[in-house]
C-alpha cells in the first residue's frame, strides 16, 4: 500500500493530523471521507442565487484563547472581526442574551445596578435554596431564579432536547452564566473571527500538499473501497474520526447523539432579522433558532435583493442521521469506557476527533487534540518506531 498513513475523516482533526504529518513529517497520507465534499462539520457554500455564504452544518464562530491554535490557523487564512453576538425573542419582545444587565433590566422593567441586579437574582434564586434540584427545572431556577429561568432557558432546553425540562437530568446543566453588566460579547476568548475568504477555502488549503491524496465519497466500511477498514487495519497506521461505536460494528451498543435539521429559505429582502442569531425561547415557536448568514460577513457586498435564513430544530439523533452533539446518559458513559478498552486494543489505529472520542469539540479544541496527537503518539512512531497506541 503506497501511504504512510491513513486518516479516516476530514474534518477539522483528520485535517490537521493529515497537515502535520504530510508537511512536517513528509509522510504519504490518505485521508478518505464518505461525504462528497472535505472539512467535516465546518464545511460552507455559498447558496447558489444569492451568493450569500451559508454553513452548511449549522453555523460555525471560530474563537480561541489557544495561542499555538490561532499561530496555527492563521497559516491557512485570515480571520474578520467578527464579533458573535446573540439575541432572543420572548413574547413579542427581542433581548440581548446570555443573560446580562441588560436582559434584565429590560425584562423587569428596571434600572437595577449590577449589586441590585445580583440582589434580586439571589432572592428569586433563593425559592429552592437549601434543596437538591434532581430535574433540569429545579436546577434552572435554583440557578437563576423562576422569571429569567422561565422566559430565556426552561422551553429553550425543553425544544433542544424534545423533553420537558422536568423530566430532564439536573446534571445536564451545572451553571446558567449570568453577567452583571451590559457586556453581551458571547465569547470570553481572546481570539475570535470568521475565515476571510470562507471556511472551505481554509479547509481547502489545509489539504493542499503534494503527499496529501483525498479520497472523497469513500467510506471506511465499505469492504470494496481500496482504503477500507478491512484491507488497511494492521497494514499501515489509521487515525480515525468517524463515530466509535461504529468502527466496532455497534459492539457494546450505540451511542446516543442529538441532532439538528435546518430549513433553509431564501427571501426577497435585504434583511430579515438584523443579526446573524436569534433564538426563540418560546413554547409556541417548534425552532430554536434562525440564522440569517448575510450578517456573518457584514464587510462582504453582498446582494442587497435577498438574504437567506435558516431555521434550526433540534432532536434525538436516530440511525442514519448525522451525529451532531452527545447526549452523555450514564448509559452512554458506561458504553464509552468499554469502547475506549477496545480501541487501546486496536494498537494501529489511533481514534480522534468529536465523534472519535463521543465528546463536543469545537474547532479550536478538535485543532488543539489533533496538534497533541501529532506530538505525542504520531511523531513519536514515526521517528523513534514507539508503539502507536
Ligand atoms: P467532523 O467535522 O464531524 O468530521 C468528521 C468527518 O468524518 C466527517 O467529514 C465525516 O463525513 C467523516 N466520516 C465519518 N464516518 C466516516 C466513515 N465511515 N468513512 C469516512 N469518513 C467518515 N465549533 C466551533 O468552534 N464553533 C462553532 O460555532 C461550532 N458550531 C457547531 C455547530 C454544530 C451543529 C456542530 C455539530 C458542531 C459545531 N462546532 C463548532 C464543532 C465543529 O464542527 C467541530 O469542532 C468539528 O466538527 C470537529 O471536527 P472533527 O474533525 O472531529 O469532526
Ligand atoms: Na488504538
């Protein structure tokens, strides 16, 4: 087999493994992907009438305080200054979120100072002090208190997660961040921006080496590809970012995952909602969102004649759909830990990524996790022949 190493996937990771080891390392890789297209959930296109970029897997803010992450990026594109802000319409009524002296003074129809506004809060939280919140609902309101809890979060999370929050785990949510000042940037990092020319172009250029072969519409379980799982495990090294409980044929049972559907429209406006994100918290409304992507590139000029929108649902992943993010019941915990046992196992094969591992990754993190990988277990077999795995 003429390559050095496979990589199964090429999102953000797969990318990024494949980058280091072609560019750095000089090695022959194969990266293959059963979609038709490269860069994993991160993948964009502009929509065809309007030219209007559009995420094709829901929207995607880059952002990261990860200082060899941004080095690392900015060698494949430029980043805008992008700012990610969010708002939510509650009965008729449009707020700034997260949660902040704004929303509430807006809410309440107040002037509270900061020290007012954590007065308040701590009072209205203190309904359920002293209690053990075992549902979502009473953890939201032990949090932050009935009101807010009620307007902004208790039928948002109902919507994401197709369950009334009462029936909800209270361990699904540990905190409910709300600020005491008017700040509504919705990232804390220190770098934040969206790709100059687009995402795909970045991701693009990521896989643009001589000793990178990518293998589209590949997929690694069909036995009558010529990078499948059955001719290339043992033969040559394998970093895998496709879902695990797959690769073990659903051995010790699947995994459950939530997934999105999104609607796109084209409208015949120059704009339609004023901002990339706004989120309906609402009971009445069956999405949680809509994106409007014009306003992701405010410095493009784009058509004035038409904008596109996207409306976001949410619900349980079935078999067949995409795996978006994990649901992490204790059951899928248990089932994890026994895969992870196989996969240390499979001593060619290196398992990463967001479905690789069952863990929600951004693109910093998965970009991060690939680079220490490269470091510590690829590098290392290649140059010294230390195990893989
Ligand atoms: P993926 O991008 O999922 O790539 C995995 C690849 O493996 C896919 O291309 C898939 O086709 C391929 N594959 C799977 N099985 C096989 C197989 N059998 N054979 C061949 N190929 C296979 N991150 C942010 O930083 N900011 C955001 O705003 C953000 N928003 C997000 C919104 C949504 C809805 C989701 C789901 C994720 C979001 N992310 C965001 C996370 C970002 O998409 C991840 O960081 C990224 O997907 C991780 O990259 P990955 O390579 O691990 O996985
Ligand atoms: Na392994």
């Amino acid at each position: 087999m003429n390559t050095d190493l496979v990589v199964v996937g090429s999102g953000l990771f797969g990318l990024t493994v494949a980058e280091r080891a072609a560019r750095e390392m000089g090695l022959k890789v194969t990266m293959i992907d059963r979609r038709s297209h490269l860069g994993g959930n991160a993948y964009s296109e502009n929509e065809e009438r309007t030219g209007i970029e559009v995420h094709r897997y829901g929207a995607h803010l880059f952002h990261t305080s990860n200082e060899r992450v941004w080095e690392y990026v900015n060698r494949f594109t430029a980043f805008t200054n992008y700012v990610h802000r969010v708002y939510t319409r509650h009965k008729g009524e449009v707020f700034p979120m997260p949660i902040n002296l704004g929303t509430i003074n807006q809410f309440f129809r107040a002037a509270y100072s900061p020290g007012e506004a954590r007065d308040l809060i701590r009072e209205q939280a203190g309904e359920l002090a002293g209690t053990d919140p075992q549902n979502l609902n009473d953890k939201g309101i032990q949090l932050i208190g009935r009101p807010l809890y009620e307007a902004f979060i208790k039928h948002y999370t109902g919507k994401q997660w197709q369950t009334d929050p009462k029936d909800l785990p209270a361990s699904i949510i540990s905190r409910l961040p709300v600020r005491y000042t008017y700040d509504n940037r919705y990232f804390n990092d220190t770098h934040e921006g969206l790709p100059v020319d687009g995402y795909t172009a970045w991701l693009e250029r990521m896989a643009d080496h001589p000793n990178i072969d990518v293998r589209l519409d590949t997929d690694f379980f069909d036995d009558s590809q010529e990078f499948s799982k059955s001719n290339v495990v043992g033969q040559v090294p394998v970093v895998y970012t496709g879902p695990v409980d797959r690769y073990f044929d659903y051995a010790q049972g699947d995994l459950s995952w939530r997934t999105i559907d999104l609607e796109e429209e084209v409208l015949d406006i120059e704009d339609f909602q004023g901002t990339s994100v706004m989120n309906y918290p609402d009971e009445d409304v069956p999405f949680t969102r809509i994106h409007e992507f014009r306003h992701f590139h405010p410095e493009r000029d784009y058509t004035k004649d038409a904008t596109v929108i996207m409306r976001e649902f949410s619900r349980f992943a079935e078999k067949g759909d995409e795996p978006y993010y994990p649901v992490n019941t204790q059951a899928d915990r248990e089932k994890l830990l026994a895969y992870r046992d196989l996969a240390k196992e499979e001593s060619s094969v290196l398992f990463g990524g967001r479905l690789g591992t069952y863990k929600y990754l951004d693109m910093h993190m998965a970009i991060g996790s690939a680079l220490s990988m490269v470091d510590n277990k690829i590098a290392p077999h290649f140059t010294s022949g230390a195990p893989l795995s």
